[in-house]
C-alpha cells in the first residue's frame, strides 16, 4: 500500500479511527511532541517486533520526524513480512504544520 499523507492521518485521527500508529524517534523528540503513537525508537524495533507480531496482515502507519528513519522501519517491517506498512510522508513535522 502506498504511503500516508499528514493530512489523510490527521483526518484519520481527528475521526476517532483506531490506527496502529508507531513512532520511531527517540524518547526525548517524543516527549517534546506526540500523536499518541507508541514509541519504539528504529534502533530497538528488531528486538521489539514479537510487540508488533499480531500485525502483520493490518495496515501499520510509521512516522518519524521527517520520514526518513520511518521509511528505513517501512522496509524493514515489510522484510519481516508485514504485509501493509505506511510510511507518514514528511513525518511528524508535516502533521504537526496541518
């Protein structure tokens, strides 16, 4: 599946939708600013991935703080066969300027 805008997440969101949302940065950029997503920084997610093994084949939404170490998590996931895994276009930094 292609990847996510800020705007079609915020939407998603602001509508009360149940989303498996991740962010990977680290605690310090998380504490600053969050979307309520669950944390799990990009270097820890290999040792993580039995938290995320129930969603496999559920559509899985990353986000950092400008997309680059979510699409690395996106590739990542999806090697470990997670069949719908979408990468938040400009990360947090475009959500958080909607």
């Amino acid at each position: 599946m292609a990847d996510i805008t800020a705007a079609e997440l915020k939407s998603r969101i602001e509508s009360g939708e149940q989303l498996n949302l991740i962010d990977v940065r680290e605690p310090n950029e998380y504490e600053a600013s969050n979307i309520n997503a669950k944390l799990i920084p990009l270097a820890t997610l290999p040792n993580r991935l039995e938290e995320l093994e129930g969603l496999k084949n559920e559509e899985v939404i990353i986000h950092c703080k400008s997309g680059r170490r979510s699409a690395n998590a996106q590739q990542f996931l999806q090697a470990q066969g997670f069949t719908n895994v979408r990468n938040v276009i400009g990360g947090i930094d475009a959500y958080l300027s909607l």
